[in-house]
C-alpha cells in the first residue's frame, strides 16, 4: 500500500455538503473520492498545459494566430465539449 499524506483542507459549505453527498452515495471515504477528482484534475492539466505549450510552439515557427483561426478554434472546442457558443462564452 501506498504511504499516505495527511492534509486539512477548507472548503466552502456547499462544496462540502456535496463532496460528502457524494461520497456517501457511493460508499466511499471522502478521502477516495477526492483523490479520485485530484488524479483527473491533474491528468486534464497536464493535457491543457501540453496543448498550450504546443500552440505557443507553433506561433514561434508559423507566426501568431489569426482572428479567424482563433474563431474557428473556439468553435470547434464548444463542438467537442458540448458548450453552446453565446454571449456569456467568450472567445479567444
């Protein structure tokens, strides 16, 4: 078994009341289920960061992207996750 390290964390009410909801949901420690949310937040993080550090690579050799190329991006990314472009959603 893994060595384990012991932190305290303060969150707000809610977000409490629904890690716990969870948890109990479905039968966990509370500890498995944040580290279960702190695997894939890293995991995403990486990727976002690794995307990023692709994109500033690629404007280093082509040059900075253009406002279309920007648009056309942003809407393929709302595509791919599901989010409706509006006015509350900017775009890069």
């Amino acid at each position: 078994m893994s060595e384990k390290a012991k932190l305290s964390i303060s969150l707000e009410e809610e977000l409490g009341a629904r890690l716990r909801a969870l948890a109990a949901q479905r039968q966990e420690q509370i500890s498995t289920v944040v580290s279960h949310a702190l695997v894939d937040y890293f995991a995403n993080e990486e990727r976002r960061l690794d995307g990023l550090a692709a994109m500033a690579e690629y404007q280093h050799e082509h040059g900075a992207f253009t406002a279309e190329e920007r648009r056309a991006a942003s809407e393929r990314v709302d595509e791919i996750m599901g989010w409706a472009a509006g006015p509350e959603r900017q775009t890069a």
